[in-house]
C-alpha cells in the first residue's frame, strides 16, 4: 500500500469501547483499537492511505458463544437475541467507508441497531 500510495486500512471495535460496569477489560481492548488506527492514520498521511475505525453495537456474530462465564454469557446471548442485526449492516458500512472519495478519510463510524440503548 505505501509503494501504490493508495489504500484503506478497516478496523473493527465495539460501541462497548465506552465503558460501563462490569465491562473495563472489554472496553479497554477496544479502545485500544481505536488509538491503534488514529495512531495509524498519523503515520500513513504521507502515503495517502486512509483508515477507519467502525464500532458497531449488536451484530450477529460468534460473540456470545465465545463468553465462557456462564451467567455473562446468558446475558449476552439474551441481549444479542433481543437486538443484534444482521451481519450484512456492518458490511454496508464497511462499504460506505471504503466508498467515499479519494480525499475523504472517514475515520471513526460508531453504529448500532435503533433498538439498543447503550
């Protein structure tokens, strides 16, 4: 990418990344993310590469079947059957991102379904 002096560079973190109780590690890792790509963006400028950092609320996916503590992994489970959507959603937002103009660098996307509060 920096020889082509173009490319874009995704990231993937969590709404979860804003920390509530019970959730410090978790949100920790995924703010880590997020400083990972702006520190990433600083560096690529000279390359004209761009990068995103996309944190999608509840999306269909292996995370609550990857909870080991049995009464976490209930409420995870519960809450993903109650609002999770469809992994296609954070596709069309990969796409947007990747989609926009040569000179725009979309840097952080937050998104989550309409239904979830936090």
């Amino acid at each position: 990418m920096k020889e082509q002096k173009s490319g874009h560079i995704i990231n993937v973190s969590s709404v979860a990344g804003q920390v509530r109780p019970g959730s410090a590690v978790y949100a920790a890792t995924k703010a880590a993310v997020r400083m990972l790509s702006e520190g990433l963006r600083q560096e690529v400028k000279p390359y004209n590469l761009r990068t995103t950092t996309i944190a999608p609320g509840a999306v269909e996916s292996e995370l609550p079947q990857s909870v080991t503590e049995a009464d976490v992994a209930k409420g995870i489970q519960d809450f993903y059957e109650s609002y999770a959507i469809p992994a296609e959603s954070l596709a069309r937002v990969v796409a947007f991102a990747i989609s926009q103009p040569e000179d725009v660098d979309a840097n952080e996307i937050l998104f989550r379904p309409t239904a979830q509060e936090l």
